[in-house]
C-alpha cells in the first residue's frame, strides 16, 4: 500500500503554500479524474491539498456585463445557472453534452480545464507512454488512434484534450484566473492549454503549485448567437470524436446578412482546445453564406495531418463546423452533414432544457 498524506486547505492562499512547499503534490478538488489515476497508478502524489472547500463555488457578475465563475462551481449548476443559459448557451451545451448527470454534479470549473487526456495508452501503465514517462515512447503512434488529434500533433504526442468546457471557453475567449506563489495573473484560457511538442508531459502553462481560482467570461456582444455540437459515438457519457464551439455575430440590416464576427473552436481534434483562426479570419466581414463557410473551413483544415486510423476525422470536423454555422445563420443545411459524414452528429444532449432534466 502506498502511503499519502492529505491536507484541507482553508483558502486559496493555504492551499498555494501547501502545495508550494511539497515537491511531489496534488490538489484534490471534484476527483473524478485524479481518483481515478490514483487508482490506475498513473499518478502518484505523496501529498494531497483538498480545495474542494474552498470559498470559489460562487457566479457573480462583473461590472462590464461578463461573468466570474469560481473554480468550484460545479459543472451541473454553472450549466443551469440563470445566466448562462441565455447569455452563453455554447458554455451551458457544452457542459451538459459532458460525462454524466453524475459527474457534472460531482465536477468543478477548475478540474475541469485541467482533466487529462484520455488517450487509452495513457491510462495504462504498463504501456509506453511519453505523457505519462517522458521519452518513454508513443504507443499511440501505428496504435488505436479514433480519439486522436489530426491539428497540432507531434511525433512525441498525438493525444487529444478531452473537455467540453474548455472548447466552449476557448470561443468565448474566456480568461483563467491562476494564483501562484508569486500572486495572481491572468491567462487567456486560449493559452493555457499547450500543444505536445517534444515535452507532452506538461499539458498546460501551469507552473507548480498555480491554482486556478476562477474562470471570467466577457460580456456577451448584443447579438451574437452560439451553440456546441459534439459528435461522438454514442449518445451520452462519450467523449467527442469531434466538437465545435461557435459564437457568431452576424449583421442583417443589409440586402444579404453579414459575419461581422465569428469565433470557432473545435474539441477532439487536437492536444488543446483548438481555436480555428483561419477560418475566422475569411469568415469576418463576408456574406453569411455556404459557399463562404465552406471556404473558411475547408482553408482551416488544409493543415489537419491525421495518422491511420482516424483520417475520418477530418471530413467529420469539416461536416460539424458547416452544420453548426448553418444552424446559427439560418441556412438550409441540407447535405451538409453529408459533406462531411457527420451524420452520427449528436446536439450535444438535445435542448439545454432536455438535458438539465436527464
Ligand atoms: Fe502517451 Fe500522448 Fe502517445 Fe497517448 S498519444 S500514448 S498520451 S504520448
């Protein structure tokens, strides 16, 4: 039997000593990932700091219209809080189109950006892996590769970030607030997740002993429109094969409606939660049409470089983000799901209303 000690911390700042002071340490807040790899013996910390009571479960608005979420909000009630759900539907679907009644109840904001992939070779220690055990090797290359990223890969690393949530933020361009032994900064939750490189062990930006306190999502722009879209296969408790995020402005005063803006983030497909800047960049200022989404994405995906076994990825991602701008615009989107065998898609648990209910 291993022995760990564990440790409740009663403030943020505790917490951030405790950890600081131990160079083999964890922060315990929801645990439905870290029991987990405490169990499977992917991780072993000698000591655990309990944040899960911490004064961070609060939604409060902030002076500009946006919204601070603290990092102990639960994924279940940010999903169902008043505010989210009319101001930032892309975040309430993404939340619910996550794990299970269950885990969302059990979940926190925080832990949540900072869950860990779930690529099969990393959740199993007998097999080499060079998240888990750097320069080890990548069992997933020439391995079992459906869940694994065709954006942003490297030959150390072809994993995937499996959250929901994070996607949603990443359209959103949300802000994580970090305290650290050094004080409090803030990162743009674009930045805070890493792609592998040649040092796939660090997921994030994070330095030892950061504390993510909360998480500030910017007044919603009059107007704009978003929803996430997860496919996967199957119809609950699955992670996305792909997922899109949305959030769209679009001008309809003239004689064709018009972007003025559009940010688009995929899930599934990458190391990160990835923000698909190309497509935003043709997408701004054109006529909200087919033609022109069909342009932007598929420029998007001129740099997908997907290995064997999930080169289907790639026309389902393109398939996904068409039907989503479609939806969002108004648009037949008769064939589009077709175009990119996306028809499995899945809209992310139906309704919000549905899903609360489940
Ligand atoms: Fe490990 Fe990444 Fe390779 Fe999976 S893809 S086995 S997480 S190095």
């Amino acid at each position: 039997m291993r022995q760990l000690s564990y440790e409740r911390a009663d403030d943020p700042a505790q917490a951030v000593a405790a950890l600081a002071e131990a160079g083999d340490a964890a922060y315990l807040a929801g645990g439905t990932n870290l029991v987990d790899h405490l169990r499977l013996g992917i991780t072993a910390p000698q000591r655990l700091v309990d944040i899960s009571h911490l004064d961070l479960a609060d939604v409060e608005d902030l002076p500009d219209g946006g919204l601070r979420v603290g990092a102990m909000v639960r994924n279940s009630d940010l999903a169902a809080h008043p505010r989210v759900r009319p101001d930032y539907p892309v975040l309430s679907r993404a939340l619910l189109s996550g794990a299970s009644g269950q885990l969302r109840n059990a979940a926190s904001t925080g832990g949540n950006l900072l869950q860990r992939t779930r690529c099969v070779y990393f959740q199993d220690p007998t097999t080499p892996c060079n998240k888990r055990e750097p320069g080890s090797g990548c069992s997933a290359v020439g391995g079992w590769t459906r869940y694994h990223a065709i954006l942003g890969a490297s030959p150390s690393c072809i994993a995937t970030h499996p959250s929901d949530m994070a996607v949603a933020l990443a359209a959103l361009d949300a802000t994580v607030v970090v305290l650290g032994p050094g004080g409090e900064r803030r990162i743009p939750v674009t930045e805070l997740h890493r792609l592998p490189g040649d040092e796939p062990h660090r997921d994030t930006v994070l330095e030892h002993a950061d504390l993510i306190t909360a998480v500030e999502l910017p007044a919603p722009s009059p107007g704009a429109r978003s929803t996430y879209r997860k496919v996967r296969d199957r119809a609950s408790f699955a992670f996305a094969l792909v997922s899109v995020a949305v959030v769209l402005e679009v001008d309809d005063d003239g004689d064709v409606p018009m972007v003025r803006e559009a940010r688009i983030a995929l899930g599934g497909v990458a190391h990160k939660p990835w923000r698909a800047r190309r497509a935003e960049e043709l997408l701004r200022g054109r006529e909200a049409s087919l033609a022109a989404f069909r342009e932007a994405v598929d420029a998007e995906l001129e740099q997908a470089d997907p290995v064997s076994g999930n080169e289907f990825k790639v026309p389902m991602a393109r398939g996904a983000v068409l039907a989503v701008l479609a939806e969002l615009t108004g648009l037949p989107d008769d064939g589009v799901e077709a175009d990119g065998d996306a028809t499995d898609t899945d809209h992310a648990g139906g309704t919000t209303e549905e899903a609360i209910d489940e």
